[in-house]
C-alpha cells in the first residue's frame, strides 16, 4: 500500500554497508505523521550524503514549516551511498524517508534543495531508485511532481528535463502555497490530472514549469528565445523573497543527528541577503534585498533551540554575519547569557573589514575559540578592486592580529582563482599576504606557534551576477597558479613551515561552470555522466573529470557546440542567456555596466549606507531593505550557569 514502510527489506541491507546509522531516522527534532492523516504529502532531498545533508538550513526549514499544518506531512530523503544503492538495486528496494521509511515515489511532492549544481547526478540516482521516471515528459499522475529549488534553481534550464517545476528564491511562503494549489486541486477530484495541476503552479508567476517554455537556438548555437507554449503562461517567473524574517522563526526544533554530520551547531540565520556588491557572488546578489532578523527574536531562537536541542555551539549565520547592524550586542548579549557554560559561539562568515577586538572578545568569552575564517578572495590589490572586494592588505593584517592577540593560533583564508583579468602576479600575491600574515602575527603575539591556512577556490561565473558574461580560465592555466603558489608560500621556509595550503584543482570548477550556464543541451550531458557512473560528483574521491569530458564530447556536438563552448566563452551583452527569462530582480543593464566597471576595476558601494545604485531588486519584487538598529537588547536574561536575573541596564 502506498505510504508503507519499507524498513523490513532496508533493514536486512544495513550490516551489509557503511555508516547503517545514517539510514535509520529517529533523530530529535524528527517529525513523523500517520499517512492517511494528511492531504498532502511532501518529502524533501538535499541530494547528498546524510552527513551533508541533514544540517542543510534550507530543509530544515521547509520540514518544519510543512509539518506544522494539520493537513500536510513532509518527510526527508538523502543520497545513498553507491554501496547502498547496489544491495537496493539487486533487492528491489526504493529510495526511502529516513522519517518513516516510506517510498519516495508514494508522496505528492518531491522537493530537491541544490545549493550546487554538482548534485545533479545523485538526483537522478534519486529518481531512478525512487521508480520516477527520469524525463518528467514520462511521467503520470501516479508520480510525485518534482520540485527544485535552493540557489542552482536561479539556472534550472541543465535540468529542465528532469524537473516539473522550480521555485526561485526563499522557500517558507512559497511551500505553503504550492501545497494550498495541491490540496485544492486534490479537494476538486484532481481535474485535468497532473498537465492542470502543474498549469495552476506555473500560473502564480513563481513557479517555474519548463514544459510550458520553448527554447530556440541560433545557427551558432546561441538561444534565439524562450518563450511560452501554453496560454496564461507568464513570460517570466519571478522569485520569492520573504520579508518580515522575525515572523518565520525556523527551525525551532533542529534536528539533532545520530551519525556525524559535517556541522553540529544550532545555527540562526541572523540575515538574509547581502548588498556588499561582490561580482562573483551569485549567492549575494539573487538574496537582495537585506533583511535582519531582530536582536530580541535571534535571542529568543538561541535560547529555544539551545533548551530543545542540547547542542553546545550557535552558528550566526548570514552571508557576512558581522555586517549585522547590532552584532555587538548580539554577540555580548548571548556570551553574558551563556558566560561559564560549555556553549560557544560562531560566525562561521565574518569579513575582514568588519572583525574587531570587541566581536573577538566575546566570541572567545568561554575560552573555547571556533574557527576563524576570513575571505580575502584576491591576493591583489587590483583584483581585489576588479571583484569588488572591497578589502585592503591593511584590513587583513589589523584583523588577524587582533584574532591572534585574543588567543586564537591559527585562522584560514580563503581566495579564488582563476578571477576574470587575473594574472600570475595576481596569484603569487597570496603568497606575500600569507607570510605578512605570520609574520605580523609572531610579532603581537611574541610567539611562534601561529599558524594560518591558505584555502583555494576556483572562480565559476554563476548566473544573475557580474560575471555572468565572463570566460573561465583553462583548468591547465588553474593548476600552474597554484603550482607556482605553493612554490612561493615555500620559498621562505621559516614563515612556509605556518602555512598550511589547501586547494581545489580546476577540473571540477570547469564542470561545475559548465552546469552553472548550461541550457537544456545540457541535460543530455548529465544523464550520459550519471549513466556512466557518476555519483557524488561534489566529492572530490567520486568526481570523474574524464567521465565529464567523454560525456561532453559524445553528446555536445550533435548540437552544434562543445564543452568549451559553454565554459571558457566570453559572452557578447546581446545573446539570450539562458535563464533570462527567470526574474531575481536584478536589472540585467544593471548587471551589464557592473561588468564593465569590474574590467575598469571600479569599486562599488554598498547601498545599505550609501544611496540607491539601480540594481532594479527593490522596485521589481516589491521589497525593501529592513536593517536595524532597533535599539533593544538580549536582556533582561537569566545567565543560564547561575540561576541569577541580570539588570537590563538598559
């Protein structure tokens, strides 16, 4: 019967795997409703391995706010590893909830969160386990509809194949009302079966169903349009941002693992949004505008969190957490809270500009110091201004000495390569700021034991940014940088002996592009990788770049176009990209003389302190930035070791 477990049959595979525990359910936190009690029913995939995804923010959320309805039940699934889905293929178990062991294929809605595009391939390992016919042009009524969303749905056209539908943007309002659409059309007897039901979707102008859309090509390959093939079809679908974030309070109840995960922390997204300007930020520009969450509710939501979950760290998280217009007191108000307790605090993305002595202090209060990272990005001064960085190499000393001065041994920087304009020099100048960096540190501190790690990221151009338009770097040009680069962290080998370098090679990030700006031809190239094996391509031991490049070159030419087309190509301001016809709000002319200013290397403000800049985000989705101060504090407050009530003092 639809709905029932399917643990029986799983749980005779589970000796025979690795880590059986994350295959189990039963966390904290974890919802389970009985089937019939619902109208709709949601199950929910980050598509990645239970470790990764069980901390992801964006399901949790959703789960929370799905089952908080009488009407609706929301269950999760994950990626299986390979070992696991051997022994299901042979034993003919489906993709399964780790909340009820149901089957996926059961559920009304399938909804995938890709936060990156080289999760593609695990949900087709999804689908195809979960009985789902792969092209959503196969599938019937009996079948889930599937839902992308997370930041890689802004480019959902890769995948265009594969979906029904994609959602633009923050999910909280967006769930609930695809559900209502659900639900209603359940009520009416489901009219018109699954063509009406998605028509009804596509028709709220935020939901995004590819079928309804035509795509046509230019000789040269370029898109000639895209444009609607059903009636009452929006020429463009607009993405959803939720305002008002101290009314969506989530998760209140996180879920607590069994098996490790790669974070565990209560974390309380303390903003949204980010206006700094980084070019090569797609994450920042498509979460436009900037909402804070209020000093009162962040408190509210760390001490309810803190008392449901056990959990003896909290994660601020934002895009630069230290931007927040009242961090000070939130931080100080938080380590009074919880001063001579095992809790500690974070903030997992801090800037460099906007770190100082105070947030040091208070983030070190307990004695127990989390990591420090700090992302420079550029290792010039002229890339720096090119990305819009707008950071100085004095920024970057003054920051870690003060994390050195106030105990911590050892931060990690983070810089891309392979930026638009970059030279060698450009690179080999994170060298010189990463022995400044020791050497600045051992002179505060009168210490040796400092220490910093130098992490390297390859540059992918993500859609609605900047660099949308820019060509990527060959990944044989990547690899002599940081070849050279570590050559010259070495050249000295008393400072070379503190740093620590870590790397990722350009290979993925040439893939990782080719996802990222890809159109529907690219759908055929992902479906050829997956058959031939790829699974966990986000992982570096499982990602095949040869399997990547034999799929391109079989498939790609038959088009008209190739690997290097969709990647290492400078796009011209007039061709049709292809996800134009998808609304972040972000004017595109805008975007456009952005790119200009960056080949100038014109530095950009940011427009939460200064006047208006025409991003076009404000006026077209009908926001508002929403920053404080508000002026109030944590307090009044019961510091939690003693028992005692603390005077507001305010």
């Amino acid at each position: 019967m639809r709905g029932d477990s399917v643990f029986p049959q799983l749980e005779l595979l589970l000796p025979l795997v690795s880590k059986p525990i994350q295959y189990v359910g039963g966390e904290l936190g974890a919802v389970v409703k009985p089937w019939e009690s619902a109208t709709v029913r949601w199950v929910l995939s980050y598509p990645d391995a239970y470790e990764v995804g069980l901390p992801n923010q964006g399901v949790q959320i959703l789960y929370e706010v799905l089952n908080e309805r009488e009407d609706t039940l929301a269950e999760r699934t994950y990626a299986v590893w390979p070992d696991l889905e051997k022994l299901m293929r042979e034993h003919d178990v489906p993709q399964f909830t780790v909340d009820s062991h149901r089957a996926v294929g059961d559920f009304d809605l399938f909804g995938l969160s890709f936060a990156t595009e080289l999760g593609y391939t695990n949900m087709l390992t999804e689908l195809s386990l979960a009985r789902i016919p792969l092209l959503a042009a196969d599938r019937d009524d009996s079948h889930p509809i599937v839902v992308a969303g997370g930041h890689a749905a802004f480019n959902p056209e890769p995948i265009a194949d594969f979906i029904d539908a994609a959602v633009l943007g923050d999910g909280e309002e967006a769930v609930l009302e695809i559900t209502d659409i659900v639900a209603a059309w359940k009520a009416e007897g489901s009219p018109g079966g699954r063509d009406e039901l998605l028509l009804r979707l596509a028709k709220t102008e935020s939901v995004y169903v590819p079928r309804f859309y035509d795509v046509d090509y230019l000789p040269d390959g370029r898109i000639q349009r895209v444009v609607p093939n059903r009636a009452g079809v929006p020429f463009r679908v607009h993405k959803r941002t939720t305002m008002d974030l101290d009314a969506w309070p989530y998760p209140k109840k996180p879920l607590v693992p069994l098996a490790e995960t790669v974070h565990e922390r209560f974390a309380v997204e303390i903003f949204r949004g980010c206006t700094r300007g980084c070019r090569f930020c797609q994450a920042g520009m498509i979460t436009r505008p900037v909402r804070e969450r209020s000093i009162t509710t962040v408190g509210q939501m760390v001490k309810e969190g803190l008392e449901f979950s056990g959990f003896d760290e909290v994660g601020l998280l934002s895009l630069s957490s230290a931007d927040h217009s009242e961090i000070g007191d939130i931080c100080k108000g938080l380590a009074d809270q919880y001063d001579g307790t095992n809790v500690s605090l974070s903030l997992p993305s801090t800037r460099v500009d906007a770190f100082n002595i105070d947030l040091a202090q208070e983030l070190s209060r307990n004695g127990r110091r989390t990591g420090l990272t700090f992302a420079p990005e550029g290792g010039s001064e002229r890339i720096r201004k090119v990305i819009n960085k707008m950071v100085t190499e004095e920024d970057l000393i003054r920051t870690v000495v003060t994390a050195y001065s106030n105990g911590w041994r050892q931060v990690k920087l983070y810089f891309m390569c392979g930026l638009p304009t970059e030279t060698d020099e450009d690179v080999l100048q994170i060298a010189r700021l990463a022995h400044e960096v020791i050497k600045s540190g051992r002179q505060a501190t009168g210490s040796k034991d400092i220490r910093c790690t130098v992490s390297i990221g390859g540059f992918v151009p993500k859609p609605h940014t900047p660099f949308q338009w820019a060509a990527m770097e060959r990944p044989e040009v990547i690899d002599g940088r940081l070849r050279a680069l570590k050559q010259e962290i070495n050249s000295d080998r008393s400072l070379g002996r503190a740093i620590g370098f870590r790397y990722h090679d350009g290979e993925p990030s040439l893939i990782e592009g080719l996802l990222a700006r890809g159109d529907r031809r690219v759908g055929a190239v992902i479906r050829k990788v997956w058959e031939d094996g790829g699974r966990f391509d986000g992982w570096t031991e499982h990602f095949s770049y040869r399997r990547w490049v034999d799929a391109c070159a079989e498939v790609l030419p038959g088009f008209g176009v190739d690997l290097d087309w969709f990647t290492t190509r400078e796009r011209e301001q007039a061709e049709v990209l292809p996800w134009d016809h998808l609304d972040s709000g972000l004017d595109k002319d805008w975007l456009w003389q952005d790119w200009q200013d960056a080949l100038t290397e014109y530095e950009q403000d940011d427009c939460r302190w200064t006047p208006c800049f025409d991003c076009g985000v404000c006026p077209s989705m009908d926001t508002n930035i929403q920053i404080g101060p508000t002026g109030r504090k944590l307090l009044p407050l019961t510091p939690v070791n003693t028992g005692l009530r603390v005077p507001t003092g305010a």
